[in-house]
C-alpha cells in the first residue's frame, strides 16, 4: 500500500518561497530598518557633543596660542627697549612700554571668536611673576602689579591697547652693565575667548605670558 503526504505548499524553496515566508522577511527588514534608526538616534547627538567638543578645544587652543605669541613678540621688543645704555635712561619707561603694547596689538588682529581684554608689562621677580602677583583674570583685571609694571586696556575702536595706569617703571633702576644682576620683563597678555556652541558656558579668559631677560651691554659700553 503506498502512502502520499499533503502538499505542504511550500514550493520548491521551502516555507520561505511561500506567502508567509515573503510576510517574514518584510517584517524582519522593517525591524531591522527600525532599530538602526533607533540606534543612530542615540548615537549621532553622543557624536555631534564629540565632534562639537573637539572644535571648541581647538578653538581656545588658537586663542591661548595667539594670546602666548603676541606676549613673545612684545618680551622681544621689550628686552631690546627696556634695556638701554646707563647715560640715556630718564624716568619714565611710558615711551618704550607704548611701543611694545602696539606689537601686541598688531599680533592680536588673527583672533576668532575672541576679544582682547588687557595686557601688563612688567618687571619680573624671581619667578617670573610682577610684583604683587598677576591682576585677576576678569574684564577688571584687578588686583596685582603693585610695582615697576605699566597697565593697558584694550580700545575696541581703534584695535589697540591703550594705557590704563599702573605704578610705572623707572628705567634707570635697571643695571645692564652687570649681567647677574640684570633685571627680566615680561608681558602678560588677557583675553576672553567666547564659545561657539554655548554647551559649557558663554566665555573663557585666556592668558599668555612670557619673561625674557634684559639684554646686556657690552663692557666697553658701560
């Protein structure tokens, strides 16, 4: 006796090549479409926060970069200035401090995204730091640079700094005819660099700063 089974429908590639199985696959491929999107919904935000990051850590980078070169380029001028022969030294170090603030000024002109606030050029001690320690790093810029420092502020009209006060500095307490005695400037530079996405706050001051020794004269000088 010989015995035949149903057919089962499924044609010759199974249960898949059927109705059903085409019902399958469609709903597995909208599942799967469902939970990438669910998946890039969680994970691009993590990723925009990342990248945003990145570019705002570059961006402060930039700033204390610029900020550190302008007071490099202002010590240079200043070593050169601050240091004259004994016989021409006459009070008041004004003339000199004016013509290493607009240096600075100059170099500060490639700034993004920031605005200079001041500058104090200074007599350094021991530690490279003005008498009195560094004014606060706020728009006031206070405290700080008790002595033998010139203040500026920065003038949003003409791009420049502009004096401000301070102590002064008299020139002629400077000895460049004895090297191991020969005083160090430095420049100190504040700026406020501002955020660009606002995610960790408005703004950010940056500082930069540099001390160069005073260049000495030649014994035959002196």
């Amino acid at each position: 006796m010989t015995y035949r089974t149903a057919d089962s429908g499924r044609g010759a590639h199974g249960w898949r090549g059927s109705r059903l199985g085409r019902v399958y696959r469609h709903r597995t491929t909208r599942s799967d479409r469902g939970a990438a999107l669910i998946e890039a919904a969680i994970i691009l935000p993590v990723l925009m926060v990342f990248l945003l990051g990145i570019i705002e850590f570059g961006l402060v980078y930039a700033t204390g970069a610029t900020a550190t070169g302008a007071s490099r380029t202002g010590a240079r001028l200043a070593v050169a200035t601050f240091g004259p022969n004994k016989a021409a030294i006459t009070g008041s170090v004004q003339g000199p401090a004016d013509l290493v603030a607009d240096q600075v000024s100059g170099d500060l002109t490639a700034l993004t995204s920031a605005v200079p606030i001041g500058m104090v050029i200074y007599k350094a001690n021991s530690s490279g730091a003005p008498t009195g320690g560094y004014p606060s790093s706020t728009a006031s810029m206070s405290g700080g640079c008790t002595a033998d420092c010139m203040r500026y502020t920065w003038n949003t009209s003409t791009k420049k700094f502009t004096p401000s006060g301070g102590p002064g500095w008299n020139l002629s307490t400077n000895d460049v005819c004895l090297p191991a005695s020969t005083a160090s400037v430095g420049v100190w530079v504040l700026i406020r660099h501002s955020y660009l996405t606002k995610l960790i706050g408005q703004y950010n001051f940056v500082e930069g700063r540099t001390v160069m020794r005073l260049e000495p004269l030649p014994g035959d000088q002196c």
